[in-house]
C-alpha cells in the first residue's frame, strides 16, 4: 500500500491515479483520512509504485505547482 499526502485536489489525485492504465502498476484507492489518500497497489515492488505516482501526478497540467509527497504504508 501506498500513501499520497496533498492537502488539495485530493479527488483529482485519486481519479489521475486510479483511471491509470500502464504496464508497471494500477492504483486502488482505499481510504482518506486528513490528507492522506491510501491506495492499494498491485505490485509487490513499493518503491516502483511510489515512482509510477510521483510521475502520473508531475504530467498531470498542474502537477509541476502541486505540493504532494508519496510514501510507503
């Protein structure tokens, strides 16, 4: 499980995340909780997962002025 922490555009987050198609990994959105936003992944590799999120947030318009860290759970 991975978690993303932004306090905005937490509902933008989860639908980037979760309509993601690629090869490497697929998010699930579990819970929120504050800022955090949990998210199953199916890959065991967290690290691999962590970075897959980091880049689909960074290409979305404006994920380059969006404030968000991601981290293991």
């Amino acid at each position: 499980m991975i978690c993303v922490s932004c306090p905005i555009k937490q509902d933008f987050i989860i639908e980037q995340l979760e309509k993601y198609e690629g090869e490497d990994c697929q998010f699930k959105f579990v819970e929120k909780k504050g800022i955090k936003m949990k998210f199953s992944v199916n890959i065991e590799d967290k690290e691999k997962a962590i970075a897959a999120a980091k880049r689909i947030i960074k290409a979305t318009e404006i994920g380059s002025v969006l404030y968000f860290q991601v981290t293991e759970e």
